[in-house]
C-alpha cells in the first residue's frame, strides 16, 4: 500500500516542521486541524498519533514484519536525512510538554542583551508586551516591548532579505543551467558509492546464507540485516543527491534562494510563528536590548542584507547574492 498523494505533502511538512525543533507536538497536531490533515479514519490527528507518523520508517520506502525490516515498494516520501534529525529532536524533546495559558509568538526567541535572561512576555490592555524576567536580579532593560513594534522590527529585517517570486524563479533557472555541468563533475564519486552499494548487497545476500547455515540467531540476523538495509538506503540517497543534484554547493544554493523567497512571503502574511522559526533557522544570538532586536545572521543572509541596506533597494536579479558567496 502506498501513500496517499493528496495526504503526502501534508505529511511532508509535518517532518520538515518538527525536524526544525520549533515545533512541539501539541503545535503541530494544531497545524493539522489548521490544514485539515485526518488520520486514515477521516479522525483529528492525536499527539500520539503524531509520535508514530514522525517514528514510521514506512515513510522512508521500509517496512518492518515480525521484527524484521524489509525494502518496501513504494517511493520514500521523505529522505532518511530527515527521518533521522526528527528522531534527534524526538529525543531530545523526550516527554517534555509544553502548556502555556497564553500564546506569545516570539516567546523562545529572544534573551535580554543585558543580562543574558529569557525574555518574557504577558498582556496588558489587550496587547502583548515582551520583557526580561530579570531572574538573575535588577537588569537595565527596563523598557517593555510591544509585539506589534517587534513584529515591525522582523518585518524591516526580512524586507533586506527578500527576492520576489519572480526573481526567485529567474535564480533557480540560472542554477539549473549549472547542473549538467556539476553532474559531469560528480561521476566519479557516483561511482564509488554504486561500488559500496554494490558491497552491501554483497553483504546482505551472505547473511542469509550464514542465517540458513544456523550460525546466527534470529535476533543476530535481523538486527544485522537492518543495519545493512540502513546503510543500503542511506547509500541509494547519496547516489540520488549527486546524481540529480551535481556538486554539493547546488541544493544550499536552492535553499538559500528559496530561504530568500520565505522572508518575501512572510513579509506579506505576517505569520510570526512562522517569523521566529525563519529566524532560528537563519541566526543566531537573538537579543533584545533597549527595545531593539539583535542577532547574528548566518553570512549568506547577512551579507544580502548589508548589501540591500546600502544600496537602499529590494534584491533582484541577477544581483541577488554577493559575489563572496556565488558559490555556496
């Protein structure tokens, strides 16, 4: 049985999100009702449900029967890069729940520049107002900020940053005519990783016959034969990568410009769940200080955004990136 392709990007997203670790499993079952997301019964999607969709190899193309895992026939929805970062968020989340009386966007985001406390947040007057919860004792941020005068801020930053769809869809054509060239580039190593495949399978048609010999328990084997098969799917991926993506720089490349394309739409929409998730992702040291947000992009994003600030106008092509970063 495959999977069903009207659910499939839904439940794409549902591992891209939580792999982000911005996403706790209460706010991504809410993401599923917001995006009508069901179970296989037409039911809401539960909390628990949730842990085994996110802990499923079914997504990855593999399928376990009586303890043993076996390749299944239908194509992987996900790559087994991300199976694995969700099941490192996973742990290291453990049981942890997170309930809150209210819902503060930026909460999470941001530490006080002064003494290095969380910033807090709470209502007053119908408007949400972040603050240092001065845990360590007096600070000298005494100002409270409001969302809205945050919101501006973020919103000012990703204006920097942004490139328009139409842009963007010009940038990802110019890449695109780079691949063939990056293909030819990346045969070699192609090649190599056929031969390890070729290794593993090998490996795995000899297990089996040392299984039949009685010289392993059924335990050994199928602990043994899932460590093949692992390696087996993390190998074909590699191959995928180069073989479709060419050298190693092209897909940050295209993450990049598409990391360009989200602030554009954020900017718009105004998500702010959204907002401090695209900030996490693209720096670090997020403060407030005197009102101000600060933090320290990642230096694709800071140089475009240097670069947007002093020529005093929006990114567009072809002068989207700096020249120091062509080849990401």
């Amino acid at each position: 049985m495959g999977i069903d392709p009207e659910k499939s990007p839904l439940v794409k997203k549902v591992f891209e999100l939580y792999a982000t670790g911005n996403y706790p499993l209460h706010s991504l079952a809410n993401w599923c009702v917001e995006h009508n997301l069901k179970g296989n019964k037409n039911n809401k999607i539960s909390i628990s449900s949730l842990q085994k969709i996110l802990q499923n190899i079914f997504y990855i193309g593999l399928m376990k029967f009586k303890g043993e895992v076996f390749e299944a026939t239908h194509e992987p929805l996900i790559s087994k890069k991300l199976f694995d970062t969700v099941q490192e968020v996973m742990a290291k989340r453990g049981k942890k729940k997170d309930i809150r009386k209210h819902h503060f966007a930026f909460l999470g985001l941001l530490s006080c520049g002064y003494c290095g406390c969380a910033i807090t947040a709470e209502i007053q007057k119908g408007h949400h107002y972040y603050h240092c919860t001065k845990k360590k004792g007096p600070c000298q941020e005494k100002h409270y900020l409001r969302e809205e005068q945050l919101t501006e801020q973020i919103k000012n930053f990703l204006q920097k940053v942004s490139l328009s769809s139409q842009d963007t869809g010009k940038v990802l054509a110019a890449l695109d005519s780079e691949q063939e060239q990056a293909k030819q580039q990346a045969k070699v190593k192609v090649e190599n990783l056929k031969k390890q495949l070729s290794q593993v399978e090998t490996k795995l048609a000899k297990l089996l016959d040392v299984f039949l010999a009685d010289a392993l328990s059924t335990e050994e084997y199928a602990a043994k034969k899932q460590e093949f098969i692992t390696q087996k799917v993390s190998l074909k991926e590699e191959i995928t990568d180069f073989e479709q993506k060419g050298l190693s720089w092209l897909e940050p490349a295209r993450e990049f410009v598409l990391s360009l394309n989200q602030a554009s739409k954020l900017v718009e929409t105004e998500n702010k769940e959204e907002m401090t998730t695209f900030l996490k992702n693209i720096g670090s040291n997020h403060i407030l200080r005197n009102r101000q947000l600060i933090f320290s992009p990642k230096i694709p994003f800071n140089l475009v955004a240097e670069r947007s600030e002093a020529s005093h106008q929006n990114l567009t092509f072809p002068y989207w990136c700096p020249r120091e970063e062509s080849n990401l």
